[in-house]
C-alpha cells in the first residue's frame, strides 16, 4: 500500500514545552485512520504540523510525498479538513459556502456546481441548498462542512473531533457519510475523538498518543489483546492511565473537570 | 484573483443582510449632520464663515467612511471567534491575497456607506458646487477607506477577543475623528490643536474632500494625496504583515 501519510521523528516544542515527542506513524492509502489521545497529549498539535498550520520543530512529515513546510500551497490543496469547532460563515447560505471554498482553492465555475451538488445530495443537504447556515441544526452543519472539505477532491480528509456534542443518531449518519464518500472518492482519513465505540466501528487503524509519544499502534482488536481489556475503552484506559490530563487548561477549567469526575464516581 | 475577488464578495454580501448595522452606522452622521449643523450654523454664519452644513457634510462623510472601515477590518476578530478565519488560513492562498480580497471588501462597503451619507447631506441642503468634482471626491473618499479598512485589519490581527474592539473605538476612531478637522476649521488654531490637526491622517481626507468640494485646501490637494497614499500603502503592508503572523 503507498504511504499518504508519512511521520518520522516529528517533534513539537513551544519554549520548554515539548508537546509533541519524536513522533513516528504511517497511514497508507484509502484506509480510515483514528488518533486517539487524552487531552492535552499532542493531538491536535501534531495535526497543525499535518496541515501546515504550525512547522515541525525536528523530524520529516510528507503528505502524498510532498512536504508542508516546503510546499504548503501544494499541500493545502491535498487534504482537506473539519475543524474541531465550526469554520463556516453563518450569514452565507449553504451554497455560498460551497462556492467559496471551490473559489478560494480555484475550482472552475462549472466544477463548482456540480460538485456541490454531488455532495450535497450525498449528506442530505440538497433541499437546503440555499438555507442560511445560521439556520441550520448542528448535525446540518457538520455534514456541510464534510461535504465543503472534499469539494476540491483532497486526497486526504482530516477530521478533529468531527462528531463532538452531536446525538447518537446524527454521529451515526455523519459516520455512514463519511464512509460513503471516502468509499466513492478514495480518500486517506485521519481523524479524532472521543468516543471509542465510535473508533471500533469506523477505524482501520488506530495510534494512541500520550505526553508527546506514541504508546501504541495497531486494528482496535491488536489493541485490546496486546493490554488484554475487554473494550477499547478499557484498553485506552490501559495505555494511558486514570489521571485527567488538562495540560493547557486554565486552573479554573481543571477543577471543573475534577468536580465533574467526581461527581461520576459518587 | 479569484480568492480576492471571492473574499471582495464575501464582505459585500454581509454588509448588505444587515440591514439593522446600515440603519444603525446612519444614525450617528445623520446626527451631528442635523444637531451640529443647524444648532451651531447660525453661530457659523455671523462668524462670517459662510453656510455651516456646507461645511461640515464633507467631515461628516469622512466620519461615516472611517467608522465603517475601521468596522469592517476588525470583523476578523468576529471571523476567528466564529471560526471562519481558520477555512481562509489553510486555503491554497497566500496571505497577502486574503488581506486584500478581505480590505478592499471593507473599504467598498465603507465607500457605499459615504455615499449614502453623501445623499443624505443633499437631503439637507448640501450643494456639490460642480457635478465634475464628484470624481475627485470618490478619489478621496476610497482613499480614506482603503486607509482605515487597512488600518482595522492590522489592529485586529492583534487582538484575541471582543474587549479590544471597544477600546479601538474609543482610544483610535474617537480621537481620529474629533482631531481631523470634520468639525471646526482649522484658521487660528492653538498651535497644540493645530500640531493635532496635523498628526490626524484623517485630516488629510477631510481637507482633500472638502477643498476638492469647497475649493478651500488646508493642506492643499497634492499634499492631501500624497499623504493618503503613502499612509494607505503602509497600512496595507503592516496589515497584511500582522496578519500573516496570525496563528489559528
């Protein structure tokens, strides 16, 4: 299988902080890649330096071989991305959203089209064509930005949290989208998240992060036999430890998060 | 260019769904033009200075261009808090190419801004000596538009919330505007106010489209320009430069 993604060494330090620790992993194409971590553990900083947000401190990064830090117009239009929080333009209707996007990454006016619709018609969104994005559900958005990030036709889809804050029900269908599209269009995905029954369903492979390294690589099922746990949850656990991680977190944002663990236990 | 272009669009489509920030950025012109220039004009009058709103309208169309520039530049506070700013930074464009399709949206939708202000001087007797100058005054007021949209760019590339906004307002626009002459003329001046006068870039506007309207220059039309484009050219570097150095 030919690598899509391809990190040796990759380190990340901010002053004294190394947030990302010599980092090493390979995705190979067309496979639905999960990177799981705590919070604070290195991931979505390791996915600025996959999306020429941030340059790597030391090591080598190729996106379908060519290098972010080097080529990063090239490699802008190779991937495309879902950002953790929402990224659309709320007093733009749903089509002019698509439209911007296919201009800004240079789509030819009738590519555009027919594009958005393809895509469009492929999430459910067809009917809401010219629907104010401000008026639509959290679950409509998420799938508009699903369909946005592979108007250009990436290579390679990268997803941070895509399902975050979303029912059981929506997580579900945004999951069956994604497979269909990565199915029709044989795109590479590098996503993350939290919910690990999620992971288990949808992840060809997984790499678990924590402190900056990687502490484990493999299908869900090497995983739970390799630490011997009955979920990937309880092997996730295994990995990583009971210990609540808000490396950057606020001290107020910390005991928020103790509070709320535990109020679980009791 | 098609990024430009499409970012270009992007700020004039916003600008004309809200209706309720073009009614609201009229009232205050339409304000001072009314309170001002018929409370003080009689004053004006017997000072010997000739008809007050003549005066005035052409500072009350810089005020409106600067608010709404300014305005529109530091909406990119709004976009990062909205998340759109990070869909523009991991396009295919370079940066340069945002900060312009971003700046000359907003000072189109500050030019649009003046003009109806310009209309509704009109409505209140304000008369263009010669419809011919009408082009050398659109010269100048996109001049101040491109100047203060430029200007609001680079200060909201600086800033990481809403709290700085109403502090730009009130220690940048506010004083600006009070110190560029829109008001007052600037014959007899304490020589304080008249350095203050002179240190306001949008003084410059002011005097080109009044002396341009008026036939008066303070400063004189060359000067005005030169001033206006230099200070324009920097803005824009120093706002694509600040923006460029953002990080999502």
């Amino acid at each position: 299988m030919m690598p899509m993604i391809e990190a040796h060494d990759l380190v990340k330090r901010f002053k004294s902080f190394t947030a990302v620790d010599h980092v090493s992993f390979m995705v190979p194409e067309g496979v639905v890649f999960g990177f799981l971590g705590p919070n604070g553990a290195g991931k979505t900083t390791t996915i600025k330096m996959l999306t020429t947000v941030l340059a790597q401190s030391e090591g080598r990064l190729l996106i379908d071989g060519h290098d972010p830090v080097t080529e990063p117009l090239l490699v802008r239009r190779l991937f495309g991305i879902v950002f953790q929080d929402p990224s659309l333009d709320d007093e733009l209707t749903a089509a002019e959203n698509m439209e911007l996007h296919g201009a800004l990454y240079g789509l030819p006016r009738s590519q555009r089209r027919e594009r958005t619709e393809t895509l469009l018609r492929l999430v459910g969104l067809w009917d809401r064509l010219d629907t104010y994005v401000k008026h639509l559900s959290g679950g409509m958005k998420r799938r508009l930005e699903i369909a946005r990030a592979l108007l250009h036709r990436p290579r390679v889809l990268f997803l941070d949290e895509p399902t975050v804050g979303l029912d059981p029900q929506t997580r579900i269908r945004i999951w069956e989208f994604i497979r269909a599209m990565c199915r029709d269009e044989r795109v590479t995905v590098f996503f993350t998240t939290h919910y690990m029954e999620e992971v288990e369903r949808v992840a060809d492979r997984i790499a678990v992060i924590d402190h900056g390294r990687i502490v484990a690589e493999g299908t869900a099922a090497a995983l739970r036999q390799q630490t011997g746990a009955k979920t990937l949850e309880d092997a996730f656990i295994t990995l990583t430890g009971r210990n609540i991680r808000e490396a950057d977190a606020d001290p107020i944002d910390r005991m928020r998060a103790l509070r709320q663990a535990s109020g679980i236990r009791r | 260019m098609n990024a430009i272009y499409i970012l270009w669009l992007r700020q004039l489509k916003r600008y004309a769904r809200s209706r309720a920030r073009i009614v609201a950025s009229l009232g205050q012109p339409i304000l001072f033009l009314l309170a001002l220039g018929f409370g003080l004009g009689p004053t004006f009058a017997r000072a010997g200075r000739g008809d007050y709103v003549q005066f005035l309208a052409p500072g009350i169309i810089a005020m409106s261009i600067l608010f709404m520039a300014v305005f529109s530049g530091i909406e990119i506070i709004w976009d990062r808090q909205f998340g759109f700013l990070k869909e523009t930074l991991v396009a295919p464009v370079s940066r340069l190419e945002i900060v312009l399709g971003r700046t000359l949206g907003g000072a189109t939708v500050a030019l649009i801004q003046g003009l109806i202000v310009f209309i509704v001087c009109l409505a209140v007797g304000f008369r263009l000596p010669h419809p011919l100058l009408l082009p050398a005054g659109l010269a100048f007021m996109a001049l101040v538009a491109v100047m203060c949209t430029a200007a609001g760019t680079a200060l909201g590339s600086l800033m990481h919330d809403m709290q700085g906004f109403q502090l730009t307002m009130n220690l940048v626009v506010l004083p600006l505007f009070f110190f560029s002459s829109a008001l007052f003329p600037v014959a007899n001046l304490p020589e304080a106010m008249w350095l203050a006068v002179r240190l306001d870039p949008l003084s410059y506007g002011v005097d080109g489209l009044r002396g341009t309207i008026t036939g008066a220059f303070a400063f004189g039309a060359t000067t005005d320009f030169a001033v206006l484009v230099g200070l324009a050219a920097i803005l824009l570097t120093t706002g694509a430069y600040l923006f460029s150095r953002m990080e999502v």
